[in-house]
C-alpha cells in the first residue's frame, strides 16, 4: 500500500478516536461540533452511547486496517461514513431535516478515502 495513503487514512482514524473519547469527556462540545445540542434524560444516554461508539468503530476500523492491512476493515469504516452521508441525504428529502452539505462533504471524502486504502491494500485472508 502506498504509504502516503497509509498516512492520509490514519489521520481522520485519530481524529474519530479522539471524538469517541470526547463524548465521554465533553459530551456537550462535542455535540456542539455536528451542530446538535446535549440532550437530557434517556436520549442523552442514547446520543452518548450511539454516537460515541459510532466515532470509536469508525476510528478503530481505519486504525486497524492502516496497521493490518487487511481491506476488510477499511470496508467497514467506508459502509458507516457512507452510510451515514446516504442517511443524511434521505433526511434531507424525505423528513424536512436541513441538508447538512459539510458532513456529507466529510463523509463521503472519508468513505472515498477508506474504499481507495483497501482498493491498494494486500488481498483478506482466506477463508
């Protein structure tokens, strides 16, 4: 794999680790950076657990494919971000929700990205 891909990847791997660990320490900052307010009570729960553990399986799947270099994992990162930007999309059109063009933007690099690292990536192992 080319290691300057390598790199490239492993910088948002940090970065989304770095988020998941913030949901614990500073849940209502980092609700403030994707433009959500802290929520109360059950949902509050809910907005740390799911959101935290979304950063923290996305980060660690492109952190583990970087070291491994096995392309499952990158695959995995690419099927949450672009998933997520798909998603945001349809809530876009189909529930009145706010069309939220930079996290796509930032999803669909990311998604681009992960699928690039795995297309250069040595072959999984057999099964």
């Amino acid at each position: 794999m080319n290691k300057a891909l390598r790199i490239l990847t492993a910088l948002p791997a940090v970065m989304f680790l770095a988020t998941s660990v913030r949901w614990l320490v500073d849940p209502a900052g980092a609700a403030a950076t994707i433009g959500m307010p802290l929520l109360d009570g059950l949902a509050r729960s809910s907005q740390i657990g799911d959101l935290g553990a979304f950063f923290l399986a996305a980060g660690s799947m492109l952190l583990l494919g970087v070291i491994t270099l096995q392309r499952e994992w990158f695959y995995g990162a690419a099927l949450l971000f672009g998933g997520a930007a798909v998603f945001r999309v349809l809530a876009w059109a189909a529930q009145d929700a706010a069309l939220a063009t930079p996290m796509i933007v930032v999803e669909v690099v990311v998604t681009l990205l992960a699928v690039a690292t795995a297309l250069t990536s040595k072959q999984p192992r057999p099964a």
